[in-house]
C-alpha cells in the first residue's frame, strides 16, 4: 500500500468516527465559546478594552480547546488495541500519525476558526481584524494539533496522563500564540501583519514536516 | 521462513529470556508456554515487529525483520490481547476499516462472508458494544479469514470462546497450517484438535 | 550489562558508556568537581562582592548579576546537553545516556529557577517591580517549564526503558523549541514594550566584574557536573540494583561493619 493512499485511509477512518461521536466534538466547540464569554464577565463590558484584548483571549480559548481535545488523538484506539493494528499496517508509522494530525485538525481547529468571527464580532473586533484572525487560527491550529500529538502520545497511559500532556504542551504553544495573536493585533494597530503571518506559516510547515515523526517514535514506545 | 537467532528482551532491569532460537517452515504451528510474566506477549510483539529485541535478531525468508521494515507487516496477522475492535462500530464496520487499514479493502460480499465464517452474521449490524464477549472475539478473529497472510500471531486466542468456537478456531488454524501458513500463538489451555503443534516453554534465565 | 574486558580501554570509547564502568569513575570524579566548585566559588564570590566597584548606575544593587548571569547560562547549557545525550541515547541505545539526560534536569531546573530568582531580585531596584516580561525572564520561565514537563514525564513513566526514550523524544523536541521560543518572546516584547530599560545598557564592564562572573559561570559548571554524576550514581544503582556487581557493592560495606 503506498503511504499516500495510507494516509487518506487514517483520515477518512478517523473522521468517520469522529461522525460517530459527533457530540464529543460540540463539547470542544462549546468550551471554547464558554470560555470567551467568560472574560467579558470578568473584565467588564467596556468596548475599548474589548476589542484590545479579543484576538489574545481568542487565541488562548482555541488552544486550551485544542488542548482539551488532545487525549482523543490516541488515547481511544490505545485502550481498544486498534493503535497496534495501526502500526502493523504495511505503511510507516508517521504517515499514520500524519493522518490522524490531519483528522484531529479538521475536526477541532477547523470549527474553531470557522466559529471565532462569531465570538471575535461580541468583542466588537472589525471585519480586516477578524479576517487576519480566521487566518492566523487556520495556519496556527495545524500547528497545535502536530506540535500536541507528541505530548499526546508520550503522555499514553501515563499516570496522570492528561494533567502532564497540559505541562507538556502548553509552553510549546507559546510561539503560535505570540505570532497568531501578534498578527491580528499588528492589524488593530495598522500595520497588515503578514510579518507574524508568515512566521506562523514556516512553523506549521516545520512542525508538521518533523512532529509525525517524532510522535511516531512515542507511540511505539508505548505499545511496546 | 521465520527464523529467530538468539534473541533476548528484559523488561527494565529484569531479563525475560535470552539466546532464544527456533526456526520455523511453512506448516509450523507453535503453542509458547510459559508461566506468567515470563514474556510470551513480548515475544509475540516482537515477532510482529511491534518492538526490537536487545540483542539478536528475527529473519523472515532469510532477511532480517530491521531491514524489512514495514512491507513486512503485510506478511502477518496479529491478534492482541486487546480486540482491537471499536464499541461503537458494528462488527461490518470493524471488519470494513480493519481491511483498509490493512491496505486490502474488501467488497461489501467479501465483508459479509468472513462474518457468516466466524458466524456473526445475524450480529453484523449491531454495535460491538452489545455483542458478548466471546462474540466479540469472533468479530476480532474475522481479521484473520478475511485477508490471507502466512504468519498468524495470536496472543490467547481461545480466551472467552466457548467449546464449539474453540474448536472451529482449531480448525481455522489446522486450515492454515495445511495451506503452507505459519501460526504462533500462547495459550494457557489445553488447545482443542490441532494437529502437528508444537510447544515450547520459556524459562527464565539463570 | 557486562564489563568489556576486550583491547586498552582508551581505544574503546564505549568503555565508560557501560554503568559498571562508570560508576567508580563517577565516584573518582566527584571530590575533584566538587572541590573546584567550592574554589572558584569563593574566589568568584571574593571578587565580585568584595573587590568589583559599585556600579554607577545601580550602586551595589547591580552585584546580583553574578549570580544571575551563570545560572541562566546554566540554565541554557544544561539543556543543550540534555538533548546531546537524549541524541546520543535514541542513537546509540546507550542507557547511560539517558540517564545523563535525568541526572542533568533537576540541575537545569534549579538553574532556571535561580535564574527567575535572582532576575526578580534585580528588576526590583532596576525596574521598581519584582516581575517585568521581558524577553529573557518569559523565555527563561517557558525553559523552567520545559524542565519541568521533562521531570515529571520521566518520573511518571514507571518502565524505565520507555522512560528513558519519551524523555529523549521530548528533550529533542524542547531544544528545537527553545531558540523559536525565544525568538517568538523577544519578537513579542519589542512590540510590546519598546520603552522598557534594556538589560545591555550602560554594560561597559569592569575587567574584575567580567573575571568575577567568568569565575562564578565557571562555578556553576563545576556544581552543575558535580550533581548530575551523583545522580548519575544513584540512578544506576537503582537501575542495576538486580545485578551481580551492585550487589557486591553493597556487600561490602555490609560486612565490614
């Protein structure tokens, strides 16, 4: 079977079973609006202060979201054996790993974006600023799921598993908040934020050239 | 065709076994005993390529399992302890992906039949989750029918499987050996009518 | 694993990788790293507390930076290193050098602490707060976490085998991420806080000042090597405590008493 045809196979299983568990997916999405309505509540409804701190509150609620969406990756299909099945396919194990980055993207970091003008909207941010957010949070979030997939699968029936995959991760995603968030409030402030966008750019391609491998190495490790 | 040439694992600092040797031709069916721990699921992982011996090497058809890397895995069928069946998904279902994953996909006629082998065709649109348990292992074992691949490797296949199943799996495997296939497998029964098994018992070492 | 008892040893570079080797090495080396440390310490410590002027701008308050600046670099080094031997172990599937890696965490961690530490004691008088976000103490205090993140997955892993390679994936994953992590603070805060006092300013250093603090850096290398190798110990002989040898060794002071 060639790697690529592999590759499209994981993602296609994986989306159908995320199909099959579509509530675990609105969980996410919930959270996520949950906790960008909660800032309002403590900071108070002045419009200035708003719009000055949407695209950070924006960024941190999608990727504690991602973060809470992060165990799913693996962790269903180590408990039921299906991981082992995985990696006996006559393919590598990063094409698999690919896939499932990929499947796990569509099904958190896509709705994310989709839903943040929404919520970007009740913290008054401006259409050019919630563009360059859709932006930033489509080519931030392939980040987050790539760069989690290793503390994913190092963290695999580790005690405590999914508090250290938090302590694991968390400082990793400081470089995508920064330039994601950097890039919309570099447009509030009038300048067009295609600096931090690129930036943002060549992360993504680093970590999802380099994260599959790496995860792929961890997994084994815990099938082992 | 399958040749292990002095292998040896520990797990930590515990030695499992070591300079562990044994070559097996098509027809070979090997029933590894063993007491608890002693690393027969380790073995088997490493048969499977899921993990490297410490030391030693396993050849297959006279090239080493390293070199081999993952076309190799089109060679063999693993069964885990665990099912590796999804609960949600029907045993249909389960058998479909499984034959994706596995890079053989199978026609919707070719599904069906496996599961009237492994006689869950009455069960083949409910969720595994409702299935018994031994019902259950019979959706795992219709990975096996469903594509041919020579080396079989089943970690306690006949756990959970009542008298009549045992002994159709005994015939599966008997089948597959008179077909040039190879099957290893551990058990801690008494294993129902398979002819020309042999047993090896792992010991510690000293 | 057994002693290689084949050709001189110093034509054999994987001689000291085995732990039976190195633990007496490791017990050799100590006293000698250990008396170094204390050494360069006191004449760092004499030089930079006693002998360097007081600072033009900062008066005496400035003198914190010989502590400050070794142990961040320190704290840099030490992970450097860890991911050198995290390298050296998924490549060579040395044990020792994974444990090299555990030995050297805590270490490192200390070293960002006390760098976050003395940092905050300094932005006090410099700034007029214990905590600014500068580039430096946010990327400093993303590396405390690094280590931490590193401790705790080693620690929670109880098979040390797959400890020690998830340790190794992570650390190679950390030092790919600490240069970006920096780059990313540094480029944050300029955006933020240009108006923010530099570290560098006014750094025109005295000769005792820089031969105080290269004293005091040099220090920190000594302690640093001096725990990692008695960590380094127990680590092995907590690993190897089933083996002929560590039992022997234990033996011995048994019977004497």
């Amino acid at each position: 079977m060639s790697s690529w045809a592999f590759f499209c196979t994981v993602i296609r299983r994986d989306l159908f079973l995320a199909w099959q568990q579509r509530g675990d997916l609105l969980v996410g999405l919930v959270f996520f609006v949950l906790v960008a309505c909660l800032f309002p509540l403590a900071i108070g409804p002045e419009a200035k202060l708003l719009s000055r701190i949407g695209p950070g509150v924006l960024w941190v609620a999608a990727i504690l979201a991602n973060l809470l969406a992060l165990p799913r990756l693996f962790q269903a299909d180590w408990q039921d054996g299906t991981l082992e099945q995985l990696l006996l396919a006559p393919a590598p194990a990063g094409m698999m790993v690919a896939g499932k980055i990929v499947a796990h993207w569509l099904t958190t970091g896509v709705p994310l974006t989709l839903i943040a003008p929404l919520l970007g909207v009740q913290y008054g941010l401006s259409s050019d600023l919630l563009l360059m957010l859709m932006a930033t949070l489509f080519i931030g979030t392939p980040v987050l799921s790539a760069l989690g997939s290793i503390g994913a699968a190092l963290t695999l029936g580790v005690r405590q598993g999914d508090m250290l995959l938090a302590l694991l991760v968390l400082p990793l995603y400081a470089p995508v908040l920064i330039f994601g968030s950097g890039a919309v409030a570099a447009v509030a402030g009038g300048l067009n934020g295609y600096a931090e966008l690129s930036l943002l750019a060549a992360i993504a391609c680093g970590s999802l050239f380099l994260a599959p491998w790496l995860a792929a190495m961890a997994i084994k490790l815990a099938v082992e | 065709m399958i040749l292990i040439d002095q292998i040896a694992a520990q797990r930590g600092d515990r030695p499992l076994f070591s300079n562990l040797s044994f070559a097996l031709q098509a027809g070979d069916c090997i029933h590894l005993r063993g007491e608890n721990g002693i690393g027969k699921t380790s073995l088997l992982k490493m048969l499977a390529g899921l993990s490297q011996p410490d030391q030693g090497q396993i050849l297959w058809q006279g090239q080493a399992l390293t070199e081999l890397g993952d076309d190799y895995h089109g060679q063999l069928h693993y069964l885990g302890h665990k099912d590796a069946l999804k609960d949600l998904l029907s045993p249909y279902q389960n058998l479909h992906w499984a034959t994706q994953i596995a890079g053989n996909p199978l026609s919707e006629a070719a599904i069906l039949h496996t599961l009237a082998k492994v006689g869950l065709l009455q069960q083949c649109d409910l969720p595994v989750r409702s299935l018994s348990q031994g019902q259950k292992k019979r959706a795992a074992l219709a990975r096996l029918l469903a594509t041919p691949r020579p080396l079989w490797l089943l970690d306690e296949p006949f756990v959970a499987l009542d008298t009549t199943a045992q002994s159709e799996l005994g015939e599966w495997i008997n089948n597959h050996c008179q077909q040039g296939g190879i099957v290893i497998l551990t058990s801690h029964q008494q294993l129902p009518s398979i002819q020309h098994v042999t047993e090896l018992t792992l010991t510690r070492p000293l | 694993m057994k002693p290689h008892a084949d050709g001189p040893r110093w034509l054999n570079i994987f001689h000291f990788a085995s732990p039976y080797q190195f633990y007496p090495l490791a017990g050799r080396l100590i006293p000698l790293f250990a008396t170094l440390a204390v050494l360069l310490a006191m004449a760092g410590l004499w030089l930079g507390f006693a002998i360097a002027p007081a600072d033009a701008q900062q008066g005496e308050g400035y003198r914190i930076i010989f502590l400050h600046v070794p142990t961040s670099w320190m704290a840099m080094l030490i992970y450097v290193a860890m991911a050198f031997w995290s390298v050296m172990h998924l490549i060579l599937r040395t044990r020792l050098s994974a444990m090299m890696a555990q030995a050297l965490a805590p270490t490192g961690a200390l070293m960002a602490f006390l760098s976050l530490f003395t940092g905050a004691l300094w932005g006090k008088p410099m700034w007029g707060t214990w905590w600014v976000w500068d580039a430096r103490l946010t990327s400093m205090l993303l590396l405390f976490f690094l280590y931490l993140g590193f401790i705790a997955l080693t620690r929670s892993i109880d098979e040390p085998d797959r400890a020690d390679k998830a340790g190794s994936v992570l650390a190679i994953v950390g030092v790919f991420n600490v240069p970006v992590i920096y780059f990313s603070v540094k480029w944050w805060n300029t955006l933020h806080q240009g108006a923010s006092i530099s570290m560098e300013k006014g750094s025109t250093m005295a000769s005792t000042m820089l031969i105080a603090m290269l004293l005091m850096s040099l220090a920190a290398w000594m302690y640093a090597i001096t725990t990692t190798l008695s960590r380094v110990r127990n680590l092995i002989l907590q690993r190897e405590a089933r083996t002929r040898w560590v039992q022997e060794l234990l033996a011995i002071p048994a019977n004497k008493a």
